[in-house]
C-alpha cells in the first residue's frame, strides 16, 4: 500500500470510531431509560402499565424490524434536517444512533429482568420508594449485563457504520467500497477487513475485562 493510501486507511479507521462512539454513547443515553420503562411498565412492574408497555414495546420493536440499510435511506429526510447534510460522518451517526437505540434497550431490559426480586421486595419492606429501587438495587444489580450489552451494541455499530459507508457516510466501509471493490484494490479490502478485525477485538476485550470487574466487586459486597 501506498503512503496516501495509509493516510486515508487512518482517516477512515477514526471515521469508523467516531461514528461508533458517538452512536453508541446516544443509544446508551436513550435506550437504557427505555428498557428500563419496560421493565417498570411490565407485568409486576413497580409502575405497572401493562398499555404503555405494549405501546412502547410494538415503538421498539417497529425499528427493530427494518433492517439498517433501509432505515438509513428512510431518514435522509431527518438526518438532513439535523445536521444539515446527508452525507459524511456526523449524518451517519443519526440513523446509526436511531438502529442501535431499540436493539439497546431490549438488551438492557433482559439485564434488568434478571435482578432477584427478593432483592427489589426487601427494599420495598424496609420503605424504599421507587427511586430508591431503581438506583439501589435495579441498575447496580444489572450492570454487568448492562455493561455487556453495550459492548454488544458497539460492536454492532462497527459492522452498521461499514454498511453506512455504502451510501457515501466514510469510514472504512467507503474506503473498502471506493478502493478495495470499485479499483479492483485487494490489498485495500484486506486491510479493511484486519483493522475492522483488531477494532472488534478490542472492544470485545475491554468490555469483558469490565464486566469481569464488576463482577468481583459485586461479589465482594
């Protein structure tokens, strides 16, 4: 590979973690309070609505069900609105951020179903309110799965921003698209594809290297 082709693989390759990052600190922010309503909102629930469940479970799961290429067409009319422009890297991460946030909070939701209940109804006993709960008890119980599922959620939003780059958003995926498959550059496509390798590694690595953590913690208490 050339020196100009290595300047634009680096270029790229921040393209790709910005664009993971950043959607996935959105769905982090969004789609945890969202598992966290269906599981309040559920059968049992501390807030019981089994309506407002169902409503905002079929809202979730509608966006689950498109797959991400289509999604990412359909909302050019509102990546545009937000950041002014349809392509690049910053208009990636709208329908990115909109793909990752249902996907989150389904995850989220299971992690916090598992919490023991004896634990929620002792604290209920002792005349801990809801809040008291959720912050005692639900999201400190459920943060190694919490933490897990977010790094399932990056590592998904590294294959989604390759995709993005079908359309013109960079990255890697348009360096790979551009040069290792338009120029016939095999040599391109093989970096691509190890430098996305390496990428996923080391999230898979640093995410199961804090759960472990929270884990012990948790079994210290």
């Amino acid at each position: 590979m050339s020196d100009v082709m290595i300047e634009l693989l680096i270029s790229a390759t921040w393209e790709t973690l910005l664009m993971t990052f950043a959607a996935g600190f959105i769905s982090l922010l969004a789609g945890l309070p969202l598992g966290l309503a269906l599981v309040l909102t559920g059968k049992s629930g501390l807030c019981e609505n089994l309506w407002a469940n169902r409503i905002l479970g079929s809202v979730i799961n509608a966006f689950r069900s498109v797959p991400f290429i289509i999604l990412l067409v359909a909302l050019i009319p509102l990546t545009r609105f937000i950041v002014g422009t349809a392509l690049g890297t910053w208009a990636a991460i709208v329908p990115l951020a909109i793909a990752a946030t249902p996907y989150y909070a389904r995850i989220a939701e299971v992690s916090l179903r598992e919490v023991d209940r004896g634990l929620i109804e002792a604290v209920r006993a002792m005349g801990g309110n809801r809040w008291t709960i959720i912050r005692e008890v639900l999201i400190p119980e459920s943060l190694p799965g919490i933490v897990a599922g977010f790094t399932v959620t990056l590592v998904t939003l590294v294959g989604a921003s390759a995709m993005a780059g079908a359309i013109g958003a960079g990255g890697l995926g348009d360096l790979a698209i551009r040069y290792g498959y338009q120029r016939f550059e095999t040599g391109v496509m093989i970096a691509v594809v190890i430098v996305l390798i390496i990428m996923v590694c080391a999230i898979q690595w640093i995410g199961d290297r804090a759960v472990e953590r929270l884990d012990r913690r948790q079994s210290t208490v």
